[in-house]
C-alpha cells in the first residue's frame, strides 16, 4: 500500500473548505494512520496535487481515476 504524501502544504491548495478534513493528506499530517489505511485498502483514484491515493474521489482534494491493475 502506497500512501504518497508530499510535505508541501497541501491545504493551502485545496479548496474544498471544511471537507478537506476528511481527505487523506489532513488526515495523515494529523497522524491518522489507521485512517488513511481504512481509506486508502482498494484505491480506484490519486490526488492530482499530493499523490494520495484512496478508494474514493471525495478522499483526495483533486482525485484523478487511477489506471486499473493488470489482473484485476
């Protein structure tokens, strides 16, 4: 499982208001490991700002759909 988190300050980029709390870059700065884990078991998108990848769009401020893996 690969949570690429980049140490730029991504909520000064997200525009999401309030809703950015539950996005996987806030929640891993905030040290919400099983969170993120919980969040991120069958990623089907990327944040196209910090590389987050997650099950479902509304996890990531910019999700981008993520190419399918060979043999699923």
């Amino acid at each position: 499982m690969n949570h690429h988190i980049n140490d730029d300050n991504s909520d000064s980029k997200c525009t999401c208001g309030e809703t950015h709390k539950g996005h996987i870059c806030w929640l891993s700065r905030m040290g919400m490991i099983m969170e993120v884990q919980h969040l991120s078991e069958n990623p089907t998108v990327s944040c196209s700002n910090c590389g987050a990848k997650a099950n479902l769009a509304h996890n990531v401020c910019y999700p981008a759909p993520l190419a399918p893996r060979e043999g699923h």
